[in-house]
C-alpha cells in the first residue's frame, strides 16, 4: 500500500497570519520552529489531505511512495 506524504511548497506559500491548513489540521502537524519561519509538515501527518484542500495558494503537495 503506497504512502502519502505531503510538503509545503516554499516557493509558493505566502506564510499567511492565518494559515487555515494549520489551524485545521487536527493532528497538529504543520508547524514553525519560530515566529517568521517557514512552515513544514512534521511526521505525525496522517496523510488525510484535508491542508491540501484548505491552501489558498495551492502550496500544500503530496507524493505518493
């Protein structure tokens, strides 16, 4: 059974004050290390793609192992 995994695309998120994915994402697995960094997918994601639905600038990927 393949894996889903997901990354923030750098290039295109715009690090948002709200960040909806973040804010829904009920595993809490988006994540910043500090105030103004950028944000990542740690390896508690569940692979469910509800932030990839959420993303405004289609900035959330996933790949398929």
């Amino acid at each position: 059974m393949a894996k889903r995994l997901y990354f923030i695309d750098f290039k295109k998120c715009l690090n948002c004050s709200i960040c909806l994915p973040r804010e829904s994402c009920e595993y809490k697995c988006i994540v910043q290390e500090a105030v103004g960094d950028a944000l990542f997918i740690d390896n508690s994601c569940r692979g469910c793609g509800k932030c990839l639905l959420l993303c405004s600038q289609n900035a959330i990927k996933h790949l398929e192992i």
